[in-house]
C-alpha cells in the first residue's frame, strides 16, 4: 500500500484488553467472530463460608415488588440520535410488545411518534417509572425473532453502525412499507348476543347473522352478503346497531403480478454422482446431521459438479424437514440457476433486483410462513426469515458483490458464519478459486476442506495460449482483437461452435481527449474521466451518473477532432461484427441487462444456438454451463492487475481462471485465449496453468510481509466533505484520536493515512481515507470504537466519516 504513510510509530508492546467480550470477536482467519458467550451465573452450591452482614443492606419485599412492576423497552432507531433508550412499556401493550416490533415513541421534542426497533425488553426499577412511554406498536407480530435480533446486535457492534440501520437492511423497505397490501374489515357477531335479539332482526340481516355465526370465523362484508344471498346494506345496517365488531387487518392484495419464473431452455440431465461428489455430500450431509455449527470449504475445478451437490445436500435438509439458504453473486442469479433449483424442489422462492416491491415482499412472507424450502439470492438473501434453517450454502464465495457497498458496509460470508454457528447448522462455501481468507480458514483449522480437482465426466480443463500484446507480431494489424484470437474464432465458427469473449470495461470508449491542447473531458463531481457511449452518443461519469451530449469539440480550445481512447464492450462489439460480419454476435453489460427478462432472454437464445459469440463484462464469467463453448477469450487480463490494491492479483487470478472454466464442458473440448501485457504475472501464469495452489503459496508470501488479510486485520475509514483542506483536518483528528486510543489500550496496531485514496473525489465530495492494521479483528475494532466513541463533526461543514471494516475495496 504505497500510496498510505504510516501515521506514527509501531508499537511493540501486546494487546492488553480488559473488555471481555472483545476475546469473544472470533479468529482472525476468516474474520468470522462467533457471538459473545454468555455470562456463566455464579455457583450459589459453593461451599465457602459467608459472612452475615451486621446490617441488613437488601431493601425489604415491598419495596422490591414495587421496583420489579416496571417494564423496560429498549428501542433503537435507524437516525441519529440512535439510541439504544429505555421506554416503559404501558399495561396495555405488556402483552402485545416483544424483541423485533416496531414501534412508535416520543423522541426528543418531536410531535409525532417516532419509528423505532425493540430490541429487548427488560425489568426496571420504581425509579425508572419516570420514562416516557412507548406510544403505539406498528406490527402485529415482530419482523425478526430472537435469533435475528441478536444477529443485528452482532452485526452493529462488529462493523460499528447504528442497530436502527441494520434492522432496516434485514428487513427489506417493501415489507416495511406494506407494498402490496391493503387493509381488511373483517367482522364477527358482538358479544352476548341472544337468539331473542336476532329473531327481532329483519329476514335478510336475520339470514346475515345466522350465517356469520355458523361458519365461526371472522368474515368480509362481500363474503357474507354472497354466502347470505344478500346485498351489503344488511351488513351495514347490523354494523350501525352495534350487533357486529368490525376488526381491520393489512392482508397482501390478491392482485400482485407475479412474473413467470422460467429456466433458460436447459434440459435437465442426470449421471451418477463422481466419487469426489459422493465424498463433497457424504461430509456435508455428516455435517448436516451433527446438530453444531461447522464450516466447509469445497474447493471444486469450474465444470466439477459443486451445484448437484448443493442440490443433494438440500434434499437431506428438506427431508427432516428443513429448509437451506443459498446465497449467490447478484449477477449469477440466472435462469439457469433457478432453473435447476425449481426442477428439484417444490419451494423455491428467488430474490433478485429485478423484482418490484410487492414482489418482493410477497415473497418474504411466504419465506417467514415457512411455506418456502430454498431461498436463492444475493447477499441480502442471508436475512432471509426461514423458521427452519438447517443450511446456508454460498456458491462462487470469493466473489466481491457480497461485501456491500454502503451502510452498514457488511460481508454476507461472515453474517452467515455467525447465523450459522449461532443455530447450530453448517455453512458451505463452493469455489473454483476460493478467497485467501477462505483457504487460509481450511489450513489453520477453523474450517473443513473438501476437495473436487476433476470435472464431471473427466474432462479436461482446457487449454490456455497466452498472447503478449508487447509483440507487434501477435497484436496483428490492431483493434482489441489479437491476430491468434480472430484466427480460433474463425475457426469456432466454422466448427459450428460458440465463442465467448470478456473485456471488463463498459461502453465504447474510456476517454475523450483533445489531440491539440491535451484536455481530457471529465466529471466536475469526481474529477475521473468520462465514459463515451454510442448508444445514445453520451458521455457518463461511471461513479455518479453524470452524463451530457458527447462533445463534438474540445471544450476548451475548440478544436473538433476529439480523440476516443480506451476500450470498452461497445467498441468490441462493433470490432466484432466488422470482423465476424457472419457470425450473430450479443452483448451482455449493465447497459444491455436494464430491462427485466433481458439476462433470460440473451442466455436463452445462446443455448438455442441463436448467438454464435455473446461477449460482455464480469457478468459472463461466472455460473454458466454452456456445452457447445469451444473458446473463450480475454480481452485484456490486466484490467484490475495494477490497482493500488493488495487484491489486485487475486482478483485478476480468479477473473481468468472463473471465465476460463465456462468452456470445454461439452464433449468437444475447449480452449482459452488470454491477451495481456504481462504474460509473465505470476497470477496470470497461475492461471493459465488452473494452478491454485502455486497461486495461493506465492501470494501468501507477498501478503506476509505486510500481514495483509488473512494474516492480519485490516479496517478502513473514509472520510468525505466539500472543502478539501477541511476534510482533511477533519482526518487529521481522527488519526489523532485513533492513536490516542491505540496508545491508551498499549495496542499493536498500524495506521497508515490519512491520504487521497486512487479516486480522490466522487459526487462532489473530496476524499480521504486512512487504513488500520493488526493481527487480530478484535484489536482494531477496539481502537476505533474507543478513539471515534464520542467524535462529532460540526453538521454545518457537511463532513462525514464512515468505517469499513474488512474492506475489499481500497479504491
């Protein structure tokens, strides 16, 4: 990390903590810390003496009783100020207020009750009956049950934000809003009402009442006037004589257009499982039945059969009457995926960004009813209320759209490990090319290793040509597209295979510069260069969404020959229907997956063989099985590898080695053609042989030097306003406090910054950001929350911090 200085001298003394639920936070391998344990009672059959006090010093009975009468609520809220504030709970809500509910209390000098999360509930004592009082209850029954309270308890002292906010990313907004629903009168007969009474009734409000008696239930206007044969008004006039007690009830509205699920065209295809796949679903289903919480990594080579044995593996679940989680890559959430899980299980309820609200919230009340076996989704899919939990699985779990990218900034891998370790079940985490922190778990200990090293049907892995983009020779006459790729994607073709082509960069060109003056057209927000995009002739700012007309000339001199540099998928697009003008070509990125149905519709046409090369960014790396792929090829593997980033390479490592395993799935074989400038890489040469082992052994040398994660921990905070030189004093205190607070707990920690980081400014808010690092979570978690405990900034300056802990993104 060149580009951070260290803020002061290393300490060499050692931790020396006396908060004991810091030793709680876990290992520092996988960052995944258990929940505290809980406080162990004194043994009162000891047989020490005890002293008889010479006064009595306990208060006597009465005033015990009067003490003990008082309950507490707890409630936290998702703004600030955010509590956790004691309420007393009125007798009236006594029975009717528990742990999860929302409620309504008064706050400050606010007229309206505000909204607020229970998070325990608690005995107080007589001087306590001074509270205020919780106004009102919002939810008829709470929206998390114990476990998940506890969870969101977990996740808000681990990466330090406000439980109000996470409460509000595990519950989605469509259920806290209700989306989809709307409220019932239903009504049942008064109570005490006489057989004299309704004989006095009119015939048809006779008929009415009867009815609504005999069926012994609370029913709806419209279905007792149909069940009666009467119109409503009897209904209503029964209503008015107070012979009828109406109750409302908010029910999800009959009319919500689910859209139809529907798999990519896969035909479902079965073989007897491998004897690696036996012994992957021997140890899980093991796992499955030993009644405590473990964990397995299961190492499988793209094409090795990792989703039969999650299936399998669930089935186990469902049959003691189960139900299992499985979190995948927001991009991954293909047809194909869901596909297969549907074909299997008759439950199967999939989350996705694509859905609308009530949609969405449909859904997670089927999940709570425990009427739903898998859930399928992305990160936040890990929330998911399954009453029955007995498996998480997270598939392609090195994958980094399961760290979210705003608050709370959380990883859904450890969230998961602390679910699963909390309740007793196993969590499984599939890779072709498992995470450091992964790997690093299987090797000391804290994790189970399960190996898959050959694919299904022994096949081989393909082959990989690397093309040194150095070499005039092999760049061929130019454009993105070597001279040894056009020639095996002629060659593709004419076999009547398929060919996919990455390049992880959207739109057509990176820059637009002025040949004559130098001038580089860029966001006035973030000061990084604008994108241009054909489609629609515009240039966007790819971090804000800044977007105006392409110039057409310099803005600054004029001049009106504006140079696009740079590649994107829009300029290999075209490049490959100049260059292929027979061939049907697609494009897979974020500009052309907007509309729902459109990553069903490309994926399906491509198994159809409508589309001969389907080209696009990451998002046609990972999770597809396409037989008929003969050849896949790399744009340029060295997108990411130069980042001021310690995951450069790794991420490099795995991009080409995930994309390189969506071919040779077939009987035909495949190959794989990786364009770079640095062929000799050692990630690149690593992954051109499929060697992860070489890769982890040599990249766990260059992260010891620095005892970058996962030997070490590693917290980041970000700092951000719109006056540069106050930002930064603002950075400069709170390196200060930090030391202070480092120094203070005699804890080894390193800070490194403050500094701009790559991107020094975004949306109009310059950056900076600082970097702390120790061998173990616990420590640095410490130092930050002891140092920022009490740190505010003045709101007129419109600076604001945030903490990231565990980063993987440093940019």
């Amino acid at each position: 990390m060149g580009y951070l200085a260290p803020a002061g001298k290393k300490r060499s003394s050692h931790v020396m903590l006396s908060d004991s639920s810091l030793s709680n936070l876990g290992d520092p391998t996988l960052n995944f810390p258990p929940f505290a344990a809980a406080p162990v009672p004194a043994d009162s059959s000891s047989s020490e003496p005890t002293q008889n006090e010479l006064f009595e010093t306990d208060p006597p009975p009465w005033e015990l009783t009067v003490g003990e009468d008082v309950q507490l609520a707890s409630i936290v809220f998702a703004r600030s100020p955010h509590g956790p504030y004691d309420y007393r709970i009125p007798d009236d809500l006594l029975d009717v207020l528990r742990p999860g509910m929302r409620v309504g209390v008064p706050l400050g000098h606010r007229k309206k009750p505000t909204p607020g999360w229970c998070v325990s509930i608690k005995t107080g004592n007589a001087a306590q009956k001074k509270l205020r009082d919780v106004s009102e209850v919002i939810d008829d029954e709470p929206l998390c049950d114990a476990a998940l309270v506890r969870l969101v308890m977990f996740i808000a002292h681990y990466y330090q934000v406000p439980a109000g906010q996470v409460f509000d990313t595990l519950i989605p907004a469509s259920v806290r809003d209700n989306a989809g629903t709307r409220k019932t009168t239903y009504f049942r007969p008064a109570p005490g009402l006489t057989e004299e009474q309704i004989a006095k009734l009119p015939s048809k409000q006779q008929s009415a009442m009867r009815f609504l008696i005999a069926q012994d239930r609370p029913m709806t206007a419209a279905e007792i006037a149909i069940m009666a044969e009467c119109t409503e008004d009897p209904i209503r006039r029964l209503r008015k004589k107070e012979l009828l007690v109406p109750e409302v009830r908010r029910e999800l509205s009959q009319n919500i257009r689910i859209r139809a699920q529907a798999n990519d065209g896969e035909t479902r295809k079965t073989h007897d499982l491998t004897a690696q796949q036996e012994n992957a679903l021997s140890r899980i289903n093991s796992a499955v039945d030993s009644g405590r919480g473990r964990t397995l990594l299961l190492h499988g080579v793209t094409g090795s059969g990792k989703t039969e044995v999650y299936i399998q593996a669930i089935e186990h679940v469902v049959k003691q009457a189960g139900s299992a989680i499985v979190l995948v890559p927001e991009i991954s959430l293909t047809p194909q995926t869901r596909g297969r899980f549907e074909d299997r299980f008759q439950n199967v309820a999939v989350l996705h960004s694509q859905m609308s609200a009530s949609e969405r919230h449909f859904h997670w009340q089927r999940i709570r009813r425990g009427e739903v076996q898998v859930v399928i989704g992305p990160r936040s899919a890990v929330f998911a209320p399954l009453p029955n939990l007995g498996l998480i699985v997270i598939d392609e779990e090195h994958d980094t759209s399961f760290k979210q990218d705003k608050q709370p900034r959380y990883h859904a891998r450890k969230v998961a490990h602390a679910r699963a370790m909390a309740l007793g079940i196993p969590l499984v985490l599939g890779s072709a090319t498992p995470s450091m922190e992964a790997w690093h778990a299987t090797q000391t200990g804290h994790a189970e290793l399960v190996t898959m090293s050959e694919r299904v049907g022994n096949r081989p892995m393909p082959d990989v040509q690397l093309v040194d983009l150095r070499v005039k020779e092999e760049r061929g006459k130019g454009g993105a597209i070597s001279r040894p790729l056009h020639a095996a994607v002629l060659e593709t073709l004419k076999e009547k295979g398929q060919a996919i082509l990455l390049l992880n960069r959207r739109g057509y060109a990176t820059t637009i510069q002025c040949p004559a003056c130098g001038t580089v057209c860029a966001c006035p927000d973030c000061d990084m260069p604008l994108t241009h995009h054909r489609d629609g002739g515009k240039a966007m700012c790819h971090y804000c969404d800044y977007t105006i007309p392409t110039p057409p000339w310099c803005p600054a001199c004029r001049f009106d020959g504006m140079r696009y540099g740079g590649l994107g998928t829009q300029r290999l697009e075209m490049e490959a229907k100049a260059r292929f003008p027979d061939a049907r070509i697609a494009r897979m990125d974020s500009d052309t997956m907007k509309r729902a149905g459109s990553h069903q519709r490309v994926l399906s046409e491509f198994r159809a063989g409508e589309i001969d090369v389907l080209l696009g960014t990451q998002m046609i790396a990972k999770g597809l099985d396409f037989p008929n792929v003969l050849l896949v090829g790399v744009i340029n593997a060295d997108s990411a590898l130069h980042f001021p980033d310690f995951r450069a390479a790794e991420r490099t490592f795995q991009l080409v080695t995930q994309v390189a395993g969506r071919t040779g799935r077939g009987d035909r074989g495949g190959r794989v053609i990786v364009q770079t400038f640095t062929p000799e890489h050692p990630a690149i040469q690593a992954a051109a042989r499929h060697d992860y082992l070489k890769f982890v052994e040599d990249e766990m040398v260059n992260r010891k030097k620095f005892n970058y994660p996962p030997l070490g921990s590693v917290a980041r905070i970000i700092i951000r306003g719109p006056l540069e030189d106050k930002t930064e004093s603002v950075a400069d205190a709170i390196v200060d406090r930090l030391e202070k607070a480092r120094d203070l707990l005699k804890a080894e920690v390193r800070i490194l910054g403050p500094a701009p980081p790559p991107i020094v400014k975004i949306s109009g808010k310059y950056r900076f950001h600082l970097l702390l690092q120790a061998t173990e979570a616990a420590v640095v978690g410490e130092v930050i929350r002891r140092g920022l405990a009490d740190f505010k900034v003045d709101p007129k300056e419109e600076i604001e911090f945030l903490v990231d802990i565990d980063p993987v993104n440093l940019m």
